[in-house]
C-alpha cells in the first residue's frame, strides 16, 4: 500500500527502513531520511508514525534490555570504545 504518494513509499519502504536502518528511525522525519527524501505535503506523517510504532513494537520510546535493537547498540558501542 503506497502511504506517501508525493515520495512514492510503500508500508514495506517504510517497515524495511525501520527494521534495517543502522541508527533506529524513530519518528517520519528519520524515515524520510533513511529513505533519501524529505515530507512534502507531510499528510503521511501520522501513517508512517503509526508504522514506526508497529514495526518497534515496546521499542519505540527506546530499546529495553535484551532486545535485538539494544544488542546492535551496545555492539556497536563497544566497537566504537575499542577503535578510539
């Protein structure tokens, strides 16, 4: 289903930049970045909010512990504190 005609993004453009993204988008304006575009008419916005929000499930406001969002980071930390 197409929820942002101005850019042309599916439900699934958006689920699969909320699942894949390096930096977890938590908001429409992330989206549209991990997307290469920006809002134009921003009639989408509450639909791409309310993907967000399934897509995270209880990780929307920020990762719990044990979750695969909050593994990745922590990951990712430790590699940034081990390369400086």
């Amino acid at each position: 289903m197409i929820v942002c005609s101005c850019n042309v993004l599916s439900d699934q453009d958006v689920r699969h930049a909320v699942n894949t993204a390096d930096e977890l988008p938590r908001n429409a304006k992330q989206v549209y970045g991990c997307l290469g575009c920006s809002a134009e008419c921003g009639r989408c916005a509450r639909t791409i909010t309310t993907i967000i929000e399934q897509a995270l499930g209880p990780c929307v406001d920020g990762c719990l512990a044990g979750c695969r969002h909050a593994e990745a980071a922590s990951d990712n930390d430790a590699f940034a504190f081990a390369a400086a």
